[in-house]
C-alpha cells in the first residue's frame, strides 16, 4: 500500500517487534510510500517521523518538520502523526489558524 495508517504501532511489541516495525517505517519512504502514524510513546515516534502534528482536543495545536521545539503544551495525552511524502499543507494551514486563535 502507498498509505500506511497505525495506531500506537509500538504497543505490545518486544524490542525485536519494535526493530522491525522501525525498519518497515524508516525504509516506506524511500518506496514511494507515506506513513501516518499516531502513539503517546513520543521519543519513540519523533525518531522515526520527519514532521509532527501534536493535536488536543481534535486540533492541531503544533506541528512542523522535526525538530520541533518540546515545549509543554498544557494538554494531558499529545499524538504525534508522522506525515512523510504527503501533502501537508492542510495541517500547516490548521496549525495557522489554531496559532492565531
């Protein structure tokens, strides 16, 4: 598939589960495919993403290309989505808007 969707993909996993789903997630892009990919596990998720959305409350309320400053966000559970090779400017425009509220 050229979308891969995955929710909490880390979730259950041993370390060679995890070495594996990493290796899946890290050589998509390189086969024409996006990855979007949701998880509280946030260190986990940042290394394999070259872009963030965090959302609170179904809105986008930071995102950007990676790095993105860790800054508190006052919001009890952040999602990171990993949005590689896609089109994003839908967020960045949403993250506008949110910002400007």
């Amino acid at each position: 598939p050229q979308l891969l969707l995955l929710d909490e993909p880390h979730a259950g996993l041993d370390a060679e589960g995890r070495a594996v789903l990493e290796e899946v997630i890290r050589s998509a892009p390189s086969e024409g495919r996006t990855v979007l990919l949701a998880s509280h596990e946030l260190d986990r998720s940042r290394a394999l993403a070259d872009r963030e959305a965090v959302l609170a409350g179904g809105l986008v309320v930071r995102g950007g290309l990676l790095p993105v400053p860790a800054e508190p966000l006052g919001v009890a559970e952040p999602r990171t989505a990993r949005l590689s090779d896609a089109k994003t400017e839908e967020v960045d425009e949403r993250e506008e808007e949110v910002q400007a509220r």
